[in-house]
C-alpha cells in the first residue's frame, strides 16, 4: 500500500504561516508571504470559503489581502476583526462579507495566483487596504485598522498573538520576552511585563484572566496580570531525563467536555537541542485551575510545532518540522490519526474546523476536521470519520463489572465492546459512564485484540 495521504484543499502563491476559521461565514483564512526580501514572493492574507459539494469540503479564493512587505506570522480571531502578527507589529484588519447581486468591478492584472480554482466572478487580483472583492452573490470587504509594535528586541519579532475570553484583550509576545496587554481595537497597551530571559515562543489566555506563558528559557509560567501564580513542572509526575533539556514548545486552553465550566491545560514539551537519536516529545495535561499535570504522554520522536485545541476539548491537533499531522483525544492523549510526512516541510499551523455556526453543515457526516498549513504553501484537510460506538447504558455496563476484594473493581467487557476500528472514538458519555462506575479501577481484564488500546482510551492506562 502507498502512503497515507491528506487532501489538498488550497495551495497560496506564497509560504503559509498562521491559519484561523471564521465558522459564522464559513471562512478558512490563511495568510503568509515572503517578507520583506525582493524575491519576487507576495505577502498576503488569504479568504477561503468553504463548502461542501457532494459531500466533500472544498475551498476557494474569496478574496486576497495584500500585506504589502510585511508577512503573517501569526493569527488571532475575534468576531470579524484579526489580529495579524507582522515582524515586530500587530496589525488589526476588520473584515465583512455581504450578498449582493452579480457584479464586477476589479481592475485587471497580470497576476497569476495559484491556487485549485477560482470562485466564479471572483477577481484574482490582491488589493490594498479597503479593497473589496466582487463574486456572484458574495462580497467581502477587508480593512487595516490600528497598527503597533509589540516587541523590541535586537532582532524584533511578534511570535504569538491571542485574544481573552470575551475579546476585549490581546497579548502578544515575542523575541525580548516581554508580554504585552492591549485595549482591541484601540491598540492601548495596558500592560506589559518582562515573562522570560530569552524569547517567548507561546502564550494562551484562560476564561478566569490567567496567563500561561512558554519561552526558550526551558521554563513555562502562569500569571494573574503581571504576578506570578505558580510554576509548571511536567516532570513532577512523568518522565526524567537527566541529560536531556525538555523545553516547552506550546500551550492550550481547552474545555472539559462533560464539565462546561471546566478548564484544561495543554503543553507541548520538545527536546531543547537536536540529537542524532531524538527523544521523545511528549504532551501534558493539566488541572486548569490547580496547574498540576494530570497526565503526560509520548506524541513520537518527530519534534512538534504546533498545537490546537478543538472546540469543544475533544481533540487536539498536532503539527511536526517534518511536515506530518497528527490527531489525539484529549481525554486520554491517545493518538487517533497520523499522516507521515503530509507537507513533507515544516507544519506552521493547525487549526479545527469550529463545533458552531456552520461548522456542523461543514462536516458532513465526519466527526471532526483539522486544517494545516506549512511553508510549502499548501492548505491541506484532515477528516476524522464518525464514531460508530455500541449504544450502551449504565445498567448495561453493570453486568460486565464484578467486584475483586483482592484488586478492587475489574470490568470484564465483551469483545464487541472492546474492539473498534482504528480511529472510532467511544464517546466522551461512555468514558463518563465507565469512570462513574468504575472509579479509578486499578486493573481490568478484558477480550479482543485491542483491549489494550481500548484502556487507554478510557485513561486507566
């Protein structure tokens, strides 16, 4: 058999960086560039519209930003206003999309933008600020608003950008360690504070205003404004390397499924140096109201470069240096999907496709979507199939559990329970229900050839 391979669903006439989804209007927005260097390749922001056709998800170009020298590095959302991180500054673009009857006003060029196709009347031309793209029935309106710059480093670079909970805050780090508080959309810095010696490779913003920050210091924070809460440290629990440097690479905010006002925490740890035999990289998950760790896993010897979280902190999203996607359950940290070597270069950004507005009707009939974009230009799909769980209740489960004075409470499940095909999912209300009734079973015993994998499902590995 050949390799496992992802759809392509876009390819930009430039190197892509930073990704987001706008689920209200069905917007894939992607954006990157060059730089400043004059090699011929544009900087630009990217509106994709996506839609599903015989029952595939597809993209095309809606409408292209032109960001003049300046690439994106980096993308926060909030509503219809971005937040773009653009070498040391952040520019904030408010964007629109509206009916309208059939029209065309776009001037032509000698552009020629690559991409899979182009919608019908839409213009493949780039427009500065305030340019407005014309299409059959849809209209889109980009633009710039306040500019700053949010790091002053020797060499300056806004790394992260993210909004608060209710979008009235963004911070942003970047290469002089310094985080940085700004007022949206006005851009006033209200705060601003010295995080780590060294530079700031991620940050993530809780519902209740705390801060967790991770930088090239080997060390990860949590902050309250500009005090300092605690510490993390994901070896307390878990793996030791004595000679081996761990650096964390990212962090997440996610929910809890079956708790609405629970919070998660999600880091990345990568080796700090290259070796010839890598380690491990692994992924934590922490209390998020304690900070302690809960539960840490291997995520492979390929090093991480980027984290998501779904929506609704069922899954998590990962991206390696070497260009593969991966897709895990955040219950348990158990790998469901893998493409090896899917960009076959560096993946920048990965992103999923929003539980709301249309993103059911996106779907299809798949259980979750991951985008992911790399500097090979490529925008490419990752579709996780519907779970297909037995329909089981408490009352069912019971009989298949016996108490053991001697080992506690073990569950006995039948074969057809405890096998499932690769990358089904039982759902969260089964882990629920098994945990309720089980507790925290210290063993099991089990038939079928995945018991194994099936424990860990359920997070009593």
């Amino acid at each position: 058999m050949g390799r496992r391979r992802a759809p392509e669903l876009y390819r930009a006439p430039f190197p892509l960086y930073a990704l987001q989804v706008d689920p209200s209007a069905g917007l894939l927005i992607a954006a990157g560039g060059g730089g400043a260097a004059k090699t011929g390749i544009k900087n630009g922001v990217h509106f994709l519209q996506l839609e599903l056709i015989n029952g595939r998800l597809s993209a095309s170009l809606l409408h292209s930003h032109d960001t003049e020298t300046r690439a994106t590095m980096n993308l926060a959302l909030a509503g219809n206003i971005l937040a773009a991180g653009q070498d040391a500054h952040c520019q904030l673009l408010r964007f629109q999309t509206h009916q309208q009857k059939s029209k065309n006003k776009a001037e032509k060029t000698d552009s020629k933008e690559q991409g899979p196709r182009q919608r019908k009347g839409a213009a493949p031309t780039e427009k500065k600020s305030g340019a407005e793209t014309h299409q059959e029935g849809v209209g889109l309106r980009v633009e710039n608003l306040q500019s700053v710059q949010t790091d002053f480093g020797t060499d300056p670079l806004q790394k992260v950008v993210c909004y608060n909970h209710d979008n009235t805050l963004l911070a942003t780090g970047g290469t002089d360690g310094y985080v940085r508080v700004w007022k949206v959309p006005s851009l006033e810095k209200v705060l601003e504070f010295k995080a780590h010696e060294g530079e700031i490779e991620d940050l993530a913003l809780g519902p209740d205003g705390k801060l967790v920050t991770v930088g090239w210091d080997l060390k990860a924070f949590v902050w309250q404004k500009d005090q300092l809460v605690t510490q993390l440290h994901w070896q307390e629990n878990g793996p030791t390397f004595s000679n081996t440097p761990y650096r964390y690479q990212a962090c997440r905010f996610g929910q809890v499924p079956d708790q609405p006002a629970g919070q998660r925490l999600f880091t990345v740890q990568i080796p700090h140096k290259r070796l010839r035999q890598p380690p491990p990289c692994y992924l934590t998950a922490w209390d998020g109201s304690t900070f302690l760790p809960l539960r840490t896993k291997s995520c492979g010897h390929e090093v991480i470069s980027c984290l998501s979280v779904s929506e609704s902190g069922t899954f998590l999203g990962l991206g390696t240096v070497t260009g593969s996607v991966a897709v895990y359950i955040a219950f348990s940290l158990q790998r469901l999907y893998y493409v090896r070597e899917a960009h076959g270069i560096v993946v920048t950004d990965v992103a999923f496709l929003p539980e709301k507005g249309r993103g059911p009707e996106l779907l299809g009939s798949h259980e979750t979507a991951l985008f992911s974009v790399a500097v090979d230009s490529r925008c490419q799909l990752h579709l996780l199939p519907s779970r297909q769980a037995p329909e089981l209740s408490l009352s069912c489960l019971q009989k298949y559990v016996k108490m053991a004075p001697e080992s506690g409470v073990t569950a006995v499940l039948p074969a057809e329970i405890v096998y499932f095909p690769p990358h089904n999912l039982w759902p969260v209300a089964l882990h629920m229900s098994l945990l309720h009734l089980l507790g925290q079973a210290p063993a099991w015993e089990g038939r079928g050839e995945r018991k194994t994998q099936a424990v860990e499902l359920c997070g009593f590995s």
